[in-house]
C-alpha cells in the first residue's frame, strides 16, 4: 500500500501522491503539526495521484509533517431552520459569537439541478422599494436579476438597502434573504452587519462573509454555500429567499487564480475557458419549482472591470440570467442616489410580474412612457450642447425639464426610503405631467383618464 505524502505545493493546490479510492471533487481535511485543521477539495486524479485545493490557503503548511484524511464526501453545509439571523464566514464557521449551529441535515453545497420541466415560471412582483427596479426593471419572485456596477459606485449600499427592503407582496408567506459576500473590506463587512441588525433584517437573514483578508480560495466555496442554504429554506422551509451575491468578479478572480496555478490554457482576457460553466451552475440555482411553495430569487452583484460591459464576467453573466441593472458614473456624479441608468438596464420578465392583480393595470403603460420619455429628454440635453438651448422647440424644453426632474425625483431617492408600488406609480403620474397629454402616446386615453389627477 502507497504512503500519502504531498510532492508539491504550488499557491492554493496541493499535489498528493500515493492515494487509492479517491473520487473528484472529495472533501480532505489537512491536518497541520499544531494540531489545527484546513479543508480542500480534489481537482484532478491522475493514477496514484490527486490534486488538492486548499479553502483556507497553503500558507504555512510543511510537506514533511501535514497529514492529510480523504473523507469519501464532497464539501457540506450544516442547515436548521435556526440559521436564520445568523452570520457565518465563508466557509460556514460562525461568526457571530453564536455556538455552532445543530443541525437537522448535511447538504452538499454543489446542490442538485433543477429539472427543467420541474421549473414554474418567475411570475409573481418582488417589490424592492427602489423606484428604478419595481416601477421600470421589475424583479420576480425566482428571476436572475445581476447588478452590473464599477469600481467606485455604490453598490454595496444599494445591495443593503434592497436585502432591508424587498418583500413579496400581498401573500402570508415567509420571506428570508441570504447574503453572500466575498472578498470584502471589514469595513464593508461592518456596513452590512450593522445595517441589517439596526433594520432588523437580521432577524430572516442568513449572511455569509468572506473578507479580503482571508484566502482568495475561499471565495470559490463561499457563494455554494449560501445558495445551498437558500435550497434548503426555500424547498424544504418553503419560504421565499432572495440571494444577494456581492461581488461576483472577486469571486471570478478567484477561479482565474486556480486555473492559473493548474497551469490551464487560459481563455479571455485569462479566465479559464470553463467560466461561463462555472457561472452557470451558480446562477441556475435560483428558481421556482412546480407546485412547491418556495422560491429563490438572485442578485448577483459585479464591478464590471475599466466600466467594460464586454468583460468577460458582465458578458457571460448577460448570457446566464435575465437582464441586468446598470450603475452609472454620470448620474453618480450628480450626486443622484442609487445612480441605476434605466436605458440600459433591463428586466426580461417585466411584464410577467407586472399589470393588474399584481401591481396595478397601468404599470406596463407607465413604464413604457416613462422609458420614452426620459430617452427623448436625454437626447435633447445631447441637443443643447451643439446648438445650445434657444434652439429648443416648446415641446423640446418641456422634455428637458422632464428628464432633469424624473433624475433627481424618481431615479433619486433616499438609501432609508421604501417606496411602494403605488407610490412608485403615483410619482410617475406626477411626473408624466410636465409633458404635454398628446405626447403620452404609449398610455391608453381611458387610463389616463382614471389616474392622471388621482396622483
């Protein structure tokens, strides 16, 4: 019989040598001379030998003296309905001063697929609180919806104030949210933390925290995690989950730092050739299924690298889900809070969630004047700079104030503000009344007639 004994360490993997019986994908617990304790998976087996990656980092570990136990099981995620209100690090070790949780069952954080004939449709509105996404992008209640920011912008904050907020409507059903950070300041950390028990969001949220500081490895396990901890809530607690992911392209990183030390061919821009895989086996998790009453809904949350929508993460990440809401720098300059551009952004299943029953019957028609409108106000203000304003027509300038004012009030909002869907409708109405009424020509006359001066 071989001795196990490791023959190379090189960044986060191991080289094994000497193994029998092992299977891809294997958890291994490395155990160090001080007695302390590090997980790994296996990546590779080639004959005798296994390559093993490393969650917590190879930084101090010793060939001679690490001992290393194949466990015959892939990595597990200890869940209760008792983790709720709970904050965990990226690797499920409590964070919170809590003991260990007991747990009901072990799961494995790969997860299984959803059959897709199994799937229910996304049909039913998530409201958020943010103008922007109920009232123009709407979520539904088992959507994809990313956030694709940049460097600088505040996605973090906006991140929070949607976990604070979002709910589904109208339905005596359980809501949690999971939250899953990864390579993240302290600060950041503290933020989130902090704003969640202060709202006491807290209490129907599960966060798992993975910070800069600890080992890049971690980041690729910590989104599995969560969203295994979302399966179990939703589809054996039947509660309705939303999964926050931020930030996706640390954990993308993540990924391009293992293939390199595997010494892959490297694909775009050097991430490994299977990240659209990769990405897709996370974000395929969110759903609904067929006459089960939970749900999971996903915001992954990306700083698209240099403000690059063809990047391979926001790109791919484009291909996986459905839509995209997009930050922008000119509406952040303006001081405009959260600073989501509606003309790029997108909900492909906007009008499944939408109209009468779930939000209101005029909510397909406000939305499409409203995307008009403010398009045609942006291009006037592109007008203004070449022939400057008196060149404007009447009809022109009333577009302009218009697209000035629905900025700073409907985009515009306060981080602490939950607006309701009606509320957020109602804003629209006052809105579309700077406009002349013969320029609405995407709301039907009768529903003009029943909302125009009820708002």
């Amino acid at each position: 019989m071989n001795r196990i004994k490791i023959s190379e360490i090189t960044g986060p993997l191991m080289l094994v040598e000497g193994v029998s019986g092992v299977s891809y994908d294997e958890l291994v617990e490395i155990k160090l001379k001080s007695g302390d304790t590090r997980l790994g998976k296996v990546l590779e087996i080639s004959a005798d030998k296994a390559l093993v990656q490393v969650f917590e980092g190879t930084e101090g570990l010793d060939i001679k003296t690490v001992s290393l136990a194949f466990k015959g099981r892939s990595l597990e995620l200890s869940v209760s309905p008792d983790m709720t209100g709970r904050i965990f690090s990226g690797l499920g070790h409590p964070l919170d001063g809590a003991p260990e949780l007991i747990p009901t069952k072990r799961l494995d954080v790969n997860g299984l697929p959803i059959n897709p004939y199994a799937r229910d449709y996304p049909n039913d509105f998530i409201q958020t609180g943010i103008s922007t996404i109920d009232g123009l992008n709407t979520l539904s209640r088992g959507q994809k919806l990313p956030i694709f920011s940049a460097s600088g912008l505040p996605h973090s904050r906006l991140a929070a104030q949607i976990a604070h907020q979002a709910k589904v409507r109208g339905k005596e059903e359980s809501f949690a949210v999971v939250f899953g950070a990864m390579g993240i300041t302290y600060e950041e950390a503290e933020f989130f933390i902090s704003g969640f028990r202060r709202t006491g969001a807290i209490e129907n949220s599960v966060l798992y925290i993975n910070l800069a500081s600890d080992p890049a490895i971690e980041r690729i396990a910590t989104p599995r995690l969560a969203l295994t901890a979302a399966e179990y809530l939703a589809f054996e607690e039947g509660m309705h989950v939303l999964v926050i992911l931020t930030d996706m392209t640390n954990y993308c990183e993540s990924l391009r730092e293992v293939s390199a030390a595997r010494r892959e061919v490297p694909g775009r821009r050097g991430y490994p050739g299977y990240l659209y895989t990769d990405l897709a086996t996370l974000y395929e998790r969110a759903g609904r299924i067929k006459d089960q009453p939970g749900s999971i809904t996903l915001i992954p949350i990306l700083t698209m690298p240099d403000d690059d929508k063809t990047h391979p993460i926001p790109d791919l990440t484009g291909y996986i889900t459905e839509g995209q809401i997009i930050l922008s720098r000119e509406l952040e300059r303006k001081g405009i809070y959260p600073p989501i551009d509606p003309l790029p952004s997108l909900s492909r299943l906007r009008d499944k969630a939408i109209g009468e029953g779930r939000t209101r019957d005029d909510h397909a028609s406000i939305a499409n004047q409203l995307f008009a409108s403010y398009s045609r106000g942006r291009e006037v203000r592109e007008l203004v700079v070449i022939l400057g304003e008196a060149a404007l027509s009447e009809t022109d300038r009333k577009y302009l104030e218009f697209a000035g004012a629905f900025e700073s009030d409907f985009i515009g909002q306060s981080e602490n503000e939950a607006r309701t869907i009606e509320e957020t409708l109602d804003l629209s109405w006052r809105l579309l009344r700077i406009l002349p009424r013969e320029e609405l020509k995407r709301i039907k006359s009768e529903l003009i007639e029943k909302y125009e001066n009820k708002s």
